[in-house]
C-alpha cells in the first residue's frame, strides 16, 4: 500500500537507489545528490542472495559517499516488488514508492527516446525520488495483511463463479433456452435439483407432471410444486433446444455445477475468515453500526487502507482509492469538466461504489442524500456522478466512525446545513 504525501526535494547527504524490478531479476542504480552514480549499476536476482548483493553495493556506496541515510525507490510492478520491499525495511531502509505514471512519462524526457531497458527504468526512479515525486510505503501489518489477503481472494473466487455461472448459461441457451424463465434463480434448491437430474427438455418429458411435481415439492422443501412442475414440461415441450451432443453437454453441465458450488464454498469460508478477522481489529461494531454495510464491505475496507492510524485526514484515502477529483481548464475555457483521477487502489474505488448502491437502496439518509444530487436545483449530478458523491460521503463516515470510536448516529450524518436543504427541496 502506498500513502501520499506532499513532495519536497530529498535534501542532505542522502544516497538515493532506484530499483526496477521484475519477476527474477532486478536492476539497481545509485546516485548521489548530483544525480551521479556513486557504483556501476547493476543487477541482483530475487532471492536472497541476490538481496544481500544490493545490500553489500547499497553499503559499499554508502561508506564512499559517507551518506548519512539512504532511499530506495521502487516501481510497483504487479506483486513482484512486496518481498524486496518487506526485506529492505526489516534491514532498516527507508523504501519508496514511485508512481508507474511518472516512470512513463519521464522517459522520452531523459534522452528524447522511447527507448525502454533496465539501466534507463532504474535511473529515472532514482531522480523521481531525488527530486521528492514519491510516496511513502505502507506495508499493511498483522490483520490488516489477513484482511488485504483474503479480500482479494474473495473478489477472485467471485470473479471465477461469475465464470462458472456464465458457462452454465452458455449451455442452457443452447440446449435448453427456455430453462431460466422457469426458474428465478438458477441457484436455487429446485432448479439446482432439474439441473442435476433433468437438465434438458427430453429428461423433463421422460418424467412425466406428477413425478416431477412430486420432486420439486421434496427439492425446494414445499416451496413449488405442481404448478412449476407444469410450466416446466411446457418449457420442455416448446423447446427450441439443440437435440445432438446432449450427454456431452450433459457432462460439461455437471462439471460447471461442481465448480459453481466449490467457488460458493469457498467464498463462505472466506467471509467467515473475514469476520473473525474484522473482529480482531476491534473496529467492526463501529463499521458495522452503518445500515446496509456488512462484513464483507468493512473488512475490506480495512483491508484495503491498512491501520486507519497511519491517517491523518479523509481525503488521503480518498486519493488512495483515486476519488480525488481533477479538471481540464485552459485558453477559453474557464473551467472544464470535473472528473475522479482513478489513479489509486481500483480495489478500494470498486468497494466504496458497490458499497454505495446498497446504501442508497437500504440506508434511509444515504438514500435522500442521493436523490439531491440528483435533483437538486444548482448543479445537479448524473446518476453515476450521484453514486460517486455517496461513495466520498461513505469514506468520510467510515473514516470518522473508526477514528474517533463512535457508532452510527444518522443526526450527524447530514448534519444541520444538509438536513436544511433537503426539508427546503421536500
């Protein structure tokens, strides 16, 4: 995790190292103030003989130079960089976080070459840094590390059963169309149960209203019975299905079923590790006090911002999850559009919009803060641009219920002059 922080120039005898790194090998330079290497650069390989090499060079460098403390800077690449990051900090080093943003856009500025290699990736993090364009390097620690960890395991094993689900479709549409408008849900008790045991139009037919009634009444636990039964064998009858490669299809459906229920088992297990987590940072009473907030959106908050004390104001998390806003304004144009700068966690930008759709839905003072914005009569937002302000009014909540050990008081989450304004507009 990453923390902003105002840029200033990197002053005294300080030895900068800038850091590409990659999957096996990494490529190191370091400079002095005068933006000199101090040693040739370099390469090192990811292990730990190779981070004891960057180590050796890092202090052969630093006792010819007589540097009083050293920087090191790194580009974020994918998840390549944790393990050197975690093992410079145990050594006492000060790590650094450049922006992949500022990497890109300075390259053509160092030799006026898209050129792109080790050597030149490795001297420009190492002038980002002499020059103050970082951010401080926030491993989350403890649970929040548990709560990082299986919050992205669980958008995974979501991801994947939205895959599953999808291949599921995929054979219904073309072997039995019909199927899911008998159903509400394809993952309910009866309908799972003709999906085991009579999946296709001639299963269906082969058993006949009575059994089948019969069936659905013992699947579903007296939910449907004869009715469903008979619109079903109408499906069956009107189908449009194809009728060749059905026990292969018959097979492939089976599969798609396993996994559909592995991926449901494990996103239980997940959110129940979530939970005991969540209790562990003793902040889920004060998260979870917010009417339509579960486990799964407050422990993945946590998991996303790390220990809320390395905070000291909302709008630093706010720029974390790429919710600060931005505007395009020159020439004629006095002011332009004003957008969110998406550059920070997506992770955590996805879980305050999500979040966001269910308050307005479920949370009666989240719900009147979203009809005006959308309705108010100076300025008023898109509906998407109406989400995005709840997501920043949810951030600033959840932020100043956890910090200040309070629990939801819906009073002051309109607070006077907002409360005003939505009696005036009623």
């Amino acid at each position: 995790m990453v923390k902003a922080q105002k840029m200033a120039l990197v002053r005294g005898n300080v030895l900068i190292v800038g850091i590409d790194v990659a999957k096996k090998r990494h490529y190191a330079r370091v400079y002095n103030q005068m933006k000199l290497d101090v040693v040739r650069p370099f390469h090192f390989h990811n292990t730990r003989e190779g981070f004891y090499r960057l180590v050796s060079k890092i202090e052969e460098a630093r006792n010819k130079e007589g540097a009083a403390s050293v920087i090191i800077g790194v580009e974020p690449t994918g998840h390549y960089w944790k393990p050197l990051a975690w093992f410079l900090q145990e050594q006492g080093y000060q790590v650094v976080i450049v922006n992949p943003y500022h990497v890109k856009g300075s390259k053509e500025m160092v030799d006026n070459s898209q050129t792109k290699n080790d050597r030149k990736d490795a001297g420009i993090i190492a002038e980002l840094v002499s020059e103050g364009k970082f951010l401080s390097c926030l491993l989350p620690e403890g649970v929040y590390a548990e709560l990082r960890v299986l919050y992205v395991t669980r958008q995974q094993q979501v991801r994947q059963l939205h895959s599953a689900l999808c291949r599921l479709e995929a054979i219904l549409d073309e072997y039995f169309p019909e199927l899911p408008g008998v159903f509400k849900s394809l993952l309910g008790l009866a309908a799972r149960w003709v999906l085991r045991n009579c999946p296709f139009p001639e299963d269906v037919l082969k058993m006949g209203p009575e059994k089948l009634a019969e069936e659905l009444k013992k699947a579903s636990r007296h939910r449907v019975g004869k009715k469903r039964a008979l619109a079903l064998l109408s499906a069956a009858q009107e189908s449009i299905g194809v009728r060749e490669g059905v026990e292969g299809a018959r097979i492939k459906l089976r599969a798609c079923l396993d996994e559909i229920e592995f991926y449901q088992a494990q996103i239980t297990s997940t959110e129940e590790a979530m939970a005991r987590f969540l209790n562990e940072t003793g902040l889920a009473s004060y998260l979870l006090s917010i009417p339509g907030v579960g486990v799964v959106t407050a422990a993945g908050f946590l998991g996303e911002i790390g220990d809320p004390k390395n905070y000291r104001h909302y709008k630093q998390i706010q720029k974390l999850a790429g919710y600060n806003l931005t505007e395009n304004k020159s020439g004629q144009r006095d002011r332009g559009p004003r957008t969110i700068s998406k550059r920070g966690r997506p992770g955590l930008r996805n879980l305050l919009y999500q979040a966001a759709l269910t308050l307005v839905a479920k949370n009666k003072e989240f719900k009147a803060l979203y009809r005006h914005f959308l309705t108010r009569p100076v300025n008023p937002l898109k509906k998407k641009q109406a989400l995005v302000a709840v997501a920043l009014k949810l951030l600033r909540v959840m932020f100043g219920l956890i910090s200040k050990k309070e629990t939801y008081d819906p009073a002051k989450v309109l607070g006077e002059y907002r409360q005003k304004q939505l009696n005036q507009a009623a």
